[in-house]
C-alpha cells in the first residue's frame, strides 16, 4: 500500500509539472463539449480512457501477483 501511495503521488506531481509547462491535460480531442446560452455540459471522455488505460497498467507493473 505504502509504494502504491508513492506511485500515485509521484503521477499527481507529473501531472502537475506538465500543466506547469502548458502541455494541457484534459480538453483532449474526443471529449464532448457542448455550450448552449447558460448552459454548458463537458465530458472527459477520452481523458477518462487515458487515464484508466495508465492506472490500469501501472497496477498491473506494481501490484500484488
């Protein structure tokens, strides 16, 4: 548990430096957006993917077997 939290850290900290940088995380093409006078509706869908796509691998290299 105690390397899994250091991992994930570490991610939360890479994320961070790449917004830092201007690489832009979410907003990726494949997210729906959509606007309408006051109303605006966004789903991160293929933020979502990514992001399940690299937990998913990462718990595959450190987890328990």
């Amino acid at each position: 548990m105690g390397r899994l939290l250091i991992f994930i850290g570490l991610l939360i900290v890479a994320a961070g430096l790449l917004m830092t940088l201007g690489f832009p995380i979410g907003r990726l093409p494949g997210d729906i957006s959509f606007r309408r006078g006051n109303f605006s509706f966004y789903f991160p869908l293929t933020t979502s993917i990514l992001a399940s796509i690299i937990l998913t691998l990462l718990m595959m290299l450190f987890g328990r077997r």
